[in-house]
C-alpha cells in the first residue's frame, strides 16, 4: 500500500499504522472554530494541514522505536 496511506513513525517515518479510513475534514479546512492538528507539537505547513475529528495534537512510535522512545504529555507553559 501507498505510504500517504499510513500514519508514519515521529521518529524514523516508517510506517506505523494505516490510517486510510480516518475521516480527515477537508472539506471543513477553514473553519476557524477549531484549530487544524499538530503534529508532536509542530504546526503543520498549509500544505498538509488538516482537521481530525477532536484531535489537537499526536505523536506516533512504530513498534521498533517505542523500544527507545516514549511520547509524553506535558503542559504548555504560557
């Protein structure tokens, strides 16, 4: 399968999960209500912005990479 079809790995971009049948709202892409994801932490470039259900923000590990890697939730200080 195409990789444009898998959620990569944060740290090597291997591919991590296929995530095709996620519902992705282009069609909602302007809505200034609710702000477009990140991506651990990054705001996308307006290229590859795009609105997840209530998704804010994620971080993906493949199998390998969670042997030496952890994603941690920490407050955004202001």
């Amino acid at each position: 399968m195409a990789g444009a079809d898998y959620r990569s790995c944060d740290v090597c971009g291997g591919k991590a999960f296929y995530d095709a049948d996620l519902q992705y709202e282009q069609e909602d892409m302007w809505n200034k209500d609710r702000p477009f994801a990140k991506v651990a932490g990054e705001v996308l470039s307006k290229f590859e912005r795009y609105k997840l259900g209530n998704v804010g923000d994620w971080s993906v590990l493949c199998a390998t990479c969670s042997k030496t890697h952890k994603t941690q939730i920490v407050a955004i200080k202001g």
